[in-house]
C-alpha cells in the first residue's frame, strides 16, 4: 500500500484538483495522534479506488490551506470530483459510512 504523496504548495494542490476528474486531500497537523492513527485506515479505503487521485498536505508548512478550504481542524478528508468539493470529513472520521460515501460517487462516475 502507498502512502499519500505529500503536496508543499497551494499551487501544487490547486493543480490536483483542477487536472485530476477525482482528487482526494488528506489535511493534517503536526503532532495530530487522530490523523497519524486515520492515515492507514483511509489508505485502505482508498486502495479500492484506483481512479481516485490521493495527496496529503501538512496545514503547517502549507498556511494558506486553511482559509482556502476553510480548515480548522485536523485531520480534514475531501474529496473533489471535477473540482467540485463532494465531501469533507473532519477530525473524527466514520470509515465505514466514508467508504459508502466514495463508493457511491465512484461507483456513479464509472457509469
């Protein structure tokens, strides 16, 4: 299993976004025990869905992430379709009801 690619910029993760049909962010902080102990569960989830492109991106060295995606917590998962925001999950995170809710949109988008 792949960990996430970790993106440094805003430009970086705008262009993710913009290019990619299915784009998944994992936000996460520094010393965050939630978003190091959900990281392996989303990757699994993940890994069911080969199309959706997964990047992961540190609040602190990236600032201007919080008042782009309105971020203020972590961990914060969301997940773009199109560019367009169809989910957002933030600090503690059902697995189960995310996974139903990706499996849906893929599962809509592979029709």
């Amino acid at each position: 299993m792949n960990t996430f690619k970790e993106l440094t910029s805003l430009e970086e993760l705008e262009n993710v976004i913009a290019n990619n049909q299915l784009a998944f962010l994992y936000i996460t902080m520094p010393n965050c025990s939630v978003c190091h102990g959900l990281l392996p569960q989303i990757e699994n989830i993940l890994s069911n869905y080969p199309k959706i492109i997964a990047r992961q991106v540190n609040a602190s060295n990236v600032t201007e992430i919080a008042g782009r995606f309105n971020i203020f917590t972590a961990p914060v998962l969301l997940l773009f379709v199109n560019g367009k925001e169809y989910i957002r999950e933030a600090r503690f995170v059902q697995t189960e009801l995310l996974n139903d809710k990706i499996a849906r949109i893929y599962n809509n988008l592979a029709n």
